[in-house]
C-alpha cells in the first residue's frame, strides 16, 4: 500500500478519463485506477489475463491497491 499513497490518482483519472468515452454504449466502463494498476501488475509479474484476475481475486492486497473497498470475491 505504501506504493498507491504517493500516487495520484486524480491526475491519473485526468490523463486517460478520455478512454472512458471510447466504450460502446450500454457497456460498463471500469475505473482508470483499477485498469492502470491490473496493467501494472500484469507487466510486472508477467501474467496472461486469467493469472492476473485468478490471483487479484485471491490478494487482497492487489484489490487495496486498485482501490477497492471491500473484499472481491
């Protein structure tokens, strides 16, 4: 967590808000903050997407740092 804190995120919200616009009506648009660390970790562990939601799913450290609240299940 001591990583997410120096971060900011509402600069990060600023520089890609833009892509929210680009999804197809009617489709639910994730959070910037959530799609840039998935990103992150994914480079840095070198997963493929199923590894990395399998193992978001089962850290609750990662789903802190993507900002969530509560735990994901």
């Amino acid at each position: 967590m001591r990583l997410a804190d120096p971060i900011d995120w509402a600069a990060l919200n600023n520089w890609l808000g833009d892509y929210d616009q680009d999804a197809k009506l009617g489709q639910q648009v994730k959070p910037i903050r959530l799609m840039a660390v998935l990103e992150y970790l994914k480079h840095i562990y070198g997963l493929w997407d199923e590894a990395l939601v399998e193992r978001w799913l089962e850290d609750f450290h990662w789903q802190a740092f993507c900002g969530e609240r509560y735990l994901q299940l």
